[in-house]
C-alpha cells in the first residue's frame, strides 16, 4: 500500500494523496476477515445520509437530556454514566476495528488533560444548563460553537482571521443576547443557564483545537474513544456524591431511557457515523451538516417537549446563523461534546 501510495504522490496534491492513503487504510481494515462486521452495514450507507443522521441523533439529544435532568436524575449522574457507557462501546469499537487505544505518552498526555476540560466541564456545564434554561434555548446558544471554534484557532494559531471574521463574532453573539431577552420571564429567568450553555460551547471549542495535533497522528475515532473513557472516569469520581445520593427509583423508566440514549445513541452511534461520513466527504462539507444542530435542537425541544420559542428568539437564532454564514465555512477537528 505505501509503494501505491508513494506513486501517487507525484500526480496529486499531497493533503489530497493523505486523505486518500487514510481512506483506503480504513476500508481494508473493514475488509479484514471477522472484523467490523457489525458496522458493515454503516459503511454501505450514503454520506449524506450519514451526515442527516448524525446531526439528529445530535439534536434530539437536548430534549433527552432536558428530560432526564428534570424527571429524577441529577445532572452530574445523567452525564457521567452517558459519558462512562459511551467510552466502554467506544472503546470496544476501536477494538473490533483492529486498533490500538494507546496514543503515545505525549498525545494521551494532551488528550487527557483536554478532556478534563472538553469533557468533565463541558458537561457539568452542559447538564446544568438545561436544568436551568429550556432546550431550544440551550440549542439555539449551540450556534455559537463555530464562532468559538474560529476564535480560539486564531488565539492558538491554527488558522489566521480576517476582519470578517470579527464582524462575525460581534454578529453572533448579538444573536444569543436576543434569544436571552426572549426567554420566559425576561433575561434573568434563564440567564444561569444560557451561560453555562456559552461555557459549555467554549470548553469544546477549546477542546477541540487543543487535540489538533494528536488529530493528525491518530484515528479521529481513537482519539475520541480515549477521550470518552478518559472523560467518562473523571467524571464519576467528580460526580460519587451525586451517584451515592441519587434515588434510583425516584426517576420514571423513560429518564433512563433517554440516559441510554444520550450515550449510545449521540455519543457512540453519532461519532460512528460522524467519522465514517468525513472519511469519505471531508471535514469541511460534513461541517456544514452540523451548522443544522442549533435550529433542528429547538424544533425537537418544542414537539416533544411542548416548549415555546417566542419571536425574538427565533430572530436571535436566524442572527447566529447569520453570523456562521459571515464567518464563512469553519471546520470543526471533532464533533460537538453535546
């Protein structure tokens, strides 16, 4: 494969020729006899239709979690057992994939120290913001994460912005400004949770350009399993408070149910979709399917939770997108930690 490999270099550009060489890696990975065959089926589906499904597993997940929080499962419970229950599968998936988990001391080192802020303070804040403000709400807010993403790329280096991009920011979070005056009771009803819906989006976006390097060196789908696990340990022993006093039965069957769901369903089901989607598409046209997240998160919110977005902030949502629009395509290293 590498002489193939090193005869296309000369008639191709070499990040396309990369892309490539990781591709066809994975495919005769899946090719390999007894392995993978549970995922044989993933493989065979469109990309688009990867991507449409990745993005609402992702946005029902602010109902199920909205649910769950408010229906007799304390948050920190709610997010450490989806998080533990994602990195076991996770994990075992890489596995059956034939791949190592180990990274190396150096990216297990970064990857580690970035999960303990894009995971453990991503979800405590992320827990307990739709504890304290609606779900559509919540993934109105989420518009913000490209904007978050752009920013801390330019802080970090990775990328150089433009006066645009500055106007875009501006933009944006005049947008979450509206969707907080809009909200039930004016901006100090929920104005605990729509910042820790922004913290929430800053930790990720910070997370996500923290593992940029170990990105390029490892499987996508390696570096998030070990996150996952690494992520989903930390946040049980910050939570053994919450776990010894939670009342197990206290919660109906449906609260466990959307528990389960957050973390097979958005968790492993959507990151296996996510990256088996970029494998073939790239990360800049799947990016796009993710800008939907916000908008398709307030439409489920308010079908099934019989929740109510007034006008103004339908108007701060359409002003978010506005403000993505502006700032042009932004490719995220890894899905959203919703």
């Amino acid at each position: 494969m590498r002489r193939a490999s090193g005869a296309r270099r000369s008639a191709n550009a070499p990040g396309a020729d990369a892309t490539r060489e990781r591709v066809a890696l994975y495919a005769e990975r899946f090719r390999t006899p007894g392995r993978a065959h549970m995922l044989a089926g993933v493989r065979r589906l469109p990309a688009e239709v990867l991507l449409l499904g990745t993005v609402l597993l992702w946005s029902f997940n602010f109902t199920a979690v909205r649910y769950g929080v408010t229906h007799g499962v304390q948050p920190l419970v709610y997010v450490s057992l989806r998080w533990l229950i994602a990195g076991i599968v996770l994990g075992a998936i890489v596995r059956v994939r034939g791949r190592p988990l180990w990274l190396g001391r150096r990216d297990f080192l970064v990857v580690a120290s970035a999960s303990v802020v894009g995971v453990v303070v991503n979800q405590v804040a992320f827990s307990y913001s739709l504890h304290l403000a609606a779900a559509s709400t919540v993934a109105l807010v989420f518009g913000t994460l490209p904007i978050f993403v752009s920013l801390l790329s330019h802080l970090a280096g990775h990328e150089r912005l433009q006066r645009r991009h500055w106007l875009a920011v501006g933009v944006s979070f005049v947008g979450v400004a509206l969707v907080a005056a809009g909200t039930s009771g004016g901006v100090r009803a929920s104005v605990g949770g729509i910042l820790l819906a922004l913290v929430t989006t800053l930790s990720f976006a910070a997370y996500s350009v923290a593992i940029v390097p170990a990105m390029r060196r490892h499987s996508p789908l390696v570096v998030n399993a070990a996150s996952c696990m690494v992520g989903g340990l930390l946040l049980c022993l910050v939570s053994l408070p919450w776990l010894a006093r939670q009342t197990w039965s206290s919660a109906p069957s449906l609260a466990w149910v959307a528990l389960l769901y957050s973390g097979l369903g958005s968790i492993v089901i959507g990151n296996v979709f996510w990256f088996t989607a970029i494998d073939r598409v790239g990360a800049g046209r799947s990016a796009l399917y993710a800008n939907l997240q916000p908008f398709l998160g307030a439409v489920f919110a308010l079908l099934v939770l019989s929740e109510h977005l007034h006008a103004i902030q339908f108007a701060g949502g359409l002003v978010i997108a506005s403000g993505i629009a502006l700032g042009g395509r932004i490719r995220l290293s890894a899905p959203p930690a919703d």
